[in-house]
C-alpha cells in the first residue's frame, strides 16, 4: 500500500500560527473507542502538512502552519460517522486529510482540532464490468488503484494527476482534480459516478448511481471540489475504461506560444481529443523541451482504439502542417513521461530560499491569450522575481488550462510578503483579463480570500449550503473562504 510522502525534511514540530484550542478533556479517549488515535508530537506535526509551497520553507524553519491536536485513522464509514457526530457534539474543527499532496493547504488543520486520515480506507470494492463502473475507498493512491484495475480487469479510470504516486482518490474527488490525459478521460468531475459521504453530524448519505439520471440536482457534484468543507467522501464509484491497446506521440515546433494556442484549439474545435495536449512557451520549452528560447512546443499522445487514435493524430498532423509548425521526433514525449511527475526542483529551489509557485486557471480560448499576456506580465512586475512562465495542460473544446510557473529570490525577512503580493497581482491579471480561479489545484488556504470575487454573488449560496449541512462549522474551517466559528483565519498576514 502506498502511504503519504513527505514534501520535505520537517526540522521541528512547531505551529507558526500557535496550537489551536486545547482539545475538550476525554475526547481523545471517545476517539481512540472509535479508531487508532496518535498523539505523539511529531506525527501530528507530520500530518498537518501538505505540499503547499510557501509551507515548504516553514519546514525547514522547523514549523507547520498549524498542528492538529489528533490525528484519527478511521477504517470504515461507521467509524468516520462516530468521529464526526463526536467532533459535531464537542464543536471541534475536523479535517480530513489523505495523501497529502495538494498544493494549496486544504489539507492543513487551519484552527486546529482532529485530522481525519483518510488512508487506512483503501482498496477497490468492486467493479461492474459489463457498466465499467469501478468502486473504491477513499484513501486509495493512484498506483494502487491503477495496479488493481489493469492488472486483475484491464480496465483504467484514466486519471493521471502529477501527483498520482502521492494522492488519493477521495483527494482527487475532494479537490476536483485533474488528470494529465484529461482531454481524453475528462476531469474528476467527468469520471466519478456516485458518492458515499459522511455528513458533520454523522449522518451516511449516497448520491448518483444511475446514468445521467434525472432526479433533481446533481448532489454528487455537490461534494466534488468541496475541499472537506460539507461532507467527508468515505466511498467512490468511478467509471472505467478498457485498458488501452494501442498509443501514438508527436511533437511540434511552434514560432510563438500564440500560434501553438490557436493550433490547440482548432484541434479541439475540429472534434479531436488527444489525451496528452501540451504546449510550452519559449522559456520552459528552453527549459525542459530541448528548445533554444525562439520557439514553443507542442506535446500529443493519445492512446485507445488504434482506429480512433490515428483519426485523432491524422487531424493532429493536418491542423499542425496548416499552421506552419515543424515537426521534432516523438523523442520529447518520452522524455516528458520519464519526468512528468519530478517535483525534486520545487524542493532544491526552496532549500535555495527561492519563492516557488505554480498558478492553473482556466479560461474560453477567446481571452487565453490575453490571460497568457496578462498573468506573466503582473507576475514580473514584482520586485525580485526572476522568472514567470507558462505551458497550455488540458485542453476542452471551450477552452483550456494555462499553467504558470513562477520563481522570486527575495532576502529571508521578505518572502512571504513577496508570496503574497506575487498571488495578488497575478491572479488579479487573470480575472482581469477573464481568466478563472483555479483548474484543479483547488484554492484550500491560499485562494480563499479570491473566492468571494471568483464565484460573485453565488458565493453567499455556497456559505449558505454550508451552514446548512455543517451548522457547527467543523468541517475544514477556514477553507474555501467561508465563514468559519473558530476564529479569524491567520493568513495571509
């Protein structure tokens, strides 16, 4: 079984923004009755981290953001039932975690309180062959899964986030992830078919179940992207795929990113869907694509049907030789599926004090490229900042999603404060310019305050969704931006 891994070296088991409240006296003790409790300080330091970036160096320093007063280690639904109606009762904060790897603090015990940990929940339940609908605990990592599937019913569910060896699948569904071959398979929201969820107060409930049923709201996509904040997903049916018989690469050569962007879409737009369609600009394609900083590349893989492939990869070719683009040896996909999931830089740039983040959103290919202007030029602007890149990472046939990457090297007293205002102005270039939030990273602490201004006046629905299946506001307090009992939120300062 796969378990969590640890984004880098924890020096210490310090809480920068102070212990939350003390836990109420027994609870851990009517916890333990329910399932395996730690309390050893180090492991709840462990267990109140993720991959959040700007955390990283606060690793190193010796500190989480904030450590847990407990960590629980549910095996089935009735347990995570009996820990929430006994965190409900007791009004303690209760956040789940999985895998760990997000990359936005979700999983981060903002006020404190239990952490409920997911991965002792894991394998695969069943599969419907003849309706390939697979069904899974929630604390499965992707390998697992992707082993179990292949190997026993050669079936796949096609989801291949970055952060398949370190992720879960009820992760994947919590923060609505995406996959890297999602213009094939779809995002998490395209794959998951039904849900078992385990409400604030302890009550069960299932939602979906049938295809494209019609019985009032989609309840199931309720709870995909919720981050933990109405409900913990304790069960999860996903549709499957025959296991794919043949697979074919290519690789291009654009003269600007802006040509490559249009070749993207008229290769959506003329109904072709590559499971891998990945573009870079002039600085990564210089900086992991072979390129000489002149030029952008284009990576396509797909795989299936080798019928449908070639169809695929034949309007591939035509709307690529129609734009002028050059073709390069297939050699660069192979090269990028040998490190797609390396996140050793990210690492070795934080013990170099460098600010390192990454910025996915999503827009209409109408404004991408004004989004691509807009969101490199504002991360620029601010003081210290040494690079600010972008590549296209999923492509739909209404637009795609523009990843960027940027790298500030401030002095040590100021990097936070660089963090924060490289946050503000970029993301605020990307509304601006008609850009979206986030495509699956999610928003956990770090977006939270760009919620209100991302979801409008929808966003008093989902506060008032919230208080109405979490009352007490135990479920993940403080992420989303919603409103939460425990206290103001600590960050950004």
């Amino acid at each position: 079984m796969t378990t969590p891994s640890p984004p880098i070296e924890l020096t210490g088991s310090a809480s920068r923004w102070g212990d939350g409240p003390a836990l109420p006296p027994g609870l851990s003790g009517q916890l333990a009755a329910c399932a395996p409790v730690v309390t050893d300080e180090m492991c709840l330091a462990e267990a109140s981290r993720d991959w959040w970036p700007l955390a990283l160096q606060w690793s190193l320093d010796g500190e989480v953001p904030r450590r847990a007063g407990a960590v629980v280690r549910p095996r089935t639904t009735a347990e995570v039932a009996a820990i929430a109606r006994l965190c409900h009762d007791h009004h303690v904060p209760l956040t789940t975690a999985g895998g760990r790897s997000g990359v936005c603090g979700a999983s981060i015990p903002l006020h404190g309180g239990v952490v409920l940990d997911t991965t002792a929940m894991h394998g695969v339940l069943g599969v419907d062959d003849a309706s390939l609908v697979v069904e899974v605990l929630p604390g499965t990592f992707g390998p697992d899964l992707e082993n179990a599937l292949r190997t026993d019913h050669g079936l796949t569910v096609g989801h291949w986030p970055q952060s398949m060896a370190i992720s879960t699948v009820g992760g994947w569904v919590a923060c609505r992830g995406a996959g890297q071959y999602s213009t094939r398979y779809g995002k998490i929201e395209d794959i998951v078919a039904g849900l078992e969820v385990v409400l604030a107060d302890g009550r069960i409930i299932h939602t979906g179940g049938a295809p494209r049923a019609a019985a009032g709201p989609d309840l199931t996509q309720l709870f995909v992207g919720s981050e933990g904040t109405l409900g913990v997903i304790t069960r999860v049916w996903l549709r499957a795929h025959r296991a794919p018989p043949a697979e074919r690469r290519a690789a291009y050569r654009f003269p600007s990113f802006a040509a490559g962007l249009e070749a993207c879409r008229v290769i959506l737009r003329r109904g072709a869907t590559p499971a891998v369609l990945r573009l870079y600009d002039e600085a990564e394609s210089a900086r992991g694509q072979g390129g000489d900083g002149t030029y952008a590349v284009m990576l396509v893989l797909d795989e299936g049907e080798p019928g449908l492939i070639d169809a695929v990869m034949a309007v591939v070719a035509d709307t690529t030789a129609n734009a002028g683009a050059q073709a390069l040896g297939d050699d660069l996909v192979e090269r990028w599926l040998g490190h797609r999931n390396d996140t050793s830089a990210l690492q070795a740039l934080t013990r170099q004090g460098f600010v390192v983040d990454t910025m996915e959103i999503a827009g209409r290919w109408s404004v991408l490229p004004a989004v691509f202007d807009a969101a490199r030029a504002a991360l620029l602007a601010i003081p210290h900042t040494k690079v600010a890149s972008c590549h296209l990472s999923h492509s739909y046939s209404d637009g795609a999603c523009l990843y960027f990457t940027f790298a500030a090297l401030p002095p040590p007293d100021e990097r936070e404060a660089t963090y924060i205002a490289l946050w503000d102005a970029g993301q605020q270039a990307i509304f601006a310019a008609g850009g979206n939030l986030s495509h699956h990273h999610g928003v956990g602490i770090n977006r939270a305050r760009f919620m209100p201004e991302a979801l409008g006046p929808a966003f008093a629905v989902l506060q008032s969704v919230k208080d109405a299946l979490d009352p007490h506001g135990i479920l993940n307090p403080g992420k989303l931006g919603l409103s939460t009992p425990f206290g103001s939120t600590p960050w950004p300062v």
